[in-house]
C-alpha cells in the first residue's frame, strides 16, 4: 500500500520548494523508493465551472476544488491501481488543461501537496460517515511562517513574473506584465489581502493543527523550528 504524505501550508509559504527536495531525499533512499508528487491544483474546477458558480475570485478555497475527483484519485493510489490518471493544470493559462493528464502509476510513497490538504471539511447532518482528503494522509507537514514574512513572498514572487512567465503572450496574466509598476503592485497587493489572506485565516491556518510535523520558518525561509506530533 502507498505511503502517502500531505504537504499543506500558504500561498507562497514554499510548499512546492519543501515537496520536491522531499521527494529528492526520499528517492536516495538505499531502497531506492518510487516517489511520486502531485499538487492539488490537478483538480481545481476549470475557470468556465468556477464562473458559472460564481466563484472566480475564490480560486483556491476548498469550495473550488473537485472533492470528487480528489478523493477518487487517492482512494485509486491506496487500492495499488495501476496507472491512475490526474488532470494536468497550467499555470501559465491558470486553469485546468482539457483533456490532458498526467499517471502515477503505484509509487512507494507519494507526495501531495496543497493548500488545503489537510482540511477534514463539513460533516454532514444526518451523521452519515463519509470520507474526507486527510482521511487518506499517512503523515503530514504544514510549512508554517508569519503573516507578514508570506505577504512579503508572495510579492516578491508576483514581482519576479511579472518580469517572467506573465510576459509570455499566452500567459493569462500577460497584462499584469503589460501595466504600469504601480498599478500591478496594487493589484498584487490586493489579491493578498482579499483572497489569499482570508483563504490563509480561514481555511488553511485552522488544519495547522493536524499535521504530524510543523516546519516554522523565517524571514529568510529558513526553518527556525520544528514540532513533530508525538506518536
């Protein structure tokens, strides 16, 4: 059966960083594992879904995920079947690619990484069991740092594409690029503080708790203190 691994934390908190030099490490083991690595982002709704449901400006938030998909996709890899299918996302047209898919194909260990990975979400009222992401995490670990420390990243970050990825003509923040320095500061600065600020406080800082292993770091990324859940 696969082990499992859930890397949860912020935008911008280094969650992707963390999951690849994991997934390095874990590789060099002398038993030579296979270790896969998959985002969560696979499985947003598609930007045309998301509007329809009025939820554009909520990428991100658990209610813009397909839970669905998410949960038969772990549920697969637990079972040891064999090529199982995940949708691939772009980050360059920031949405899900239709019908392209990538295979993980029964590893030793895998890798999930995601910001809301670790969320349990909302039981129902009539009491009925039902299964939840976190349900199917054999160990977790939440990048964790301070608010102000992932503000200044995240625009640090959105500074760099701008001068990068967004002036690709097919990339969908191409006019982010293409606007005045003080204007794209403005906007970076309101996608902090009205959707990735509140989504942080309210969806994924709350699963802080749930993790097996807390990493806590710095202004200068690095990790200043570990908690690890005591067994």
């Amino acid at each position: 059966m696969p082990f499992i691994i859930g890397v949860a934390g912020s935008v911008a908190s280094g969650k992707s960083t963390t999951s690849r030099i994991l997934r390095a490490l874990l590789r060099r083991w002398r038993t030579s594992p296979k270790v896969d690595l998959v985002t969560t982002d696979a499985f947003l709704m598609s930007n045309a879904e998301l509007e329809q449901r009025k939820l554009a400006d909520r990428k991100g938030f658990p209610e813009s995920y397909d839970r669905g998909a998410l949960l038969t996709f772990l549920s697969d890899i637990k079972s040891g079947k064999p090529d199982v299918k995940v949708p691939v996302y772009s980050h360059l047209v920031y949405d899900v690619v239709p019908d392209q898919f990538t295979t993980v194909d029964r590893p030793d260990i895998l890798i999930v990484e995601g910001l809301n990975i670790l969320q349990p979400g909302e039981l129902p009222k009539t009491g009925k069991p039902i299964l939840f992401a976190s349900d199917f995490i054999d160990f977790s670990v939440y990048i964790d740092a301070d608010e102000a420390d992932l503000r200044d990243w995240f625009m640090a970050r959105f500074r760099a594409l701008r001068e990068t990825a967004f002036t690709d003509p097919k990339s969908f923040f191409r006019r982010l690029a293409e606007m005045p320095a003080d204007e794209a500061e403005k906007f970076g600065l309101w996608a902090w503080d009205a959707i990735n600020l509140p989504n942080l406080r309210d969806n994924i800082l709350p699963t802080r708790g749930r993790a097996d292993l807390i990493l806590k770091k710095g202004g200068n990324h690095t990790v200043e203190e570990v908690a690890l859940r005591r067994v």
